[in-house]
C-alpha cells in the first residue's frame, strides 16, 4: 500500500519534506525527500531514516513546506550534524559529560 496524496501540484516554490514526531507533537527534521506522483495521489519516502531511540514512540510526518522552511530544516540539519561531531569528538577526548552543550 502506497501512502496517498490529495493535492494535484504543490504551489510554486513549496516541497513535501519528512519529519520525525514523537507522540508528545514534537518533531526533527531528518535527512531523505519525499517523491510525490501528482497523478496517481501517491508518494514515497525515498533515501530516509526516520531514526530516533528504538524505545521512543514515533512516526514519519510529511508536511508541505515553503522555500523559507526549507532552507531552514537544511540549515538545522547541517548544524545539528556538526554540533553532534564536534559533542562525539569532545565526549571521546574524555570531556565531562556535564560539560556538553545539548541540542542544536
């Protein structure tokens, strides 16, 4: 079964992108696209980890997002990936875990 779509087009300028969401309505953006068929109301999570703890409860969120928006989730997922090697890097040369500045 194929996940379904209502809309005919986007709007100029908008792009469906993927989000993890927790059940609290929280939510990260994650790394992949989303490939729509306008057609046949179809679309698909392609080159996606919708990652997370195994414990944690969560789901796969679609949403519609300006071009804004868009350059925002990649801004936000750039930093968050040299935040979090930089933290990798800090924690393995045995700096106090107190120490580590969390999120980005």
């Amino acid at each position: 079964m194929k996940p379904r779509i209502k809309v005919k087009k986007l709007p100029h300028g908008y792009k469906l992108r993927p989000l993890r969401e927790w059940e609290n309505n929280e939510y990260f953006p994650i790394w992949g696209k989303v490939v729509a068929d306008f057609k046949n109301g179809t679309w698909e999570a392609v080159d996606t980890d919708i990652g997370g703890n195994p414990e944690d409860k969560r789901k796969l969120k679609i949403c519609v997002v300006d071009a804004d928006a868009n350059a925002y989730l990649d801004y936000f997922l750039m930093a968050h990936k040299v935040h979090k090697k930089s933290q990798d890097l800090l924690r393995n040369a045995g700096v106090n875990e107190g120490a580590l500045v969390t999120g980005v």
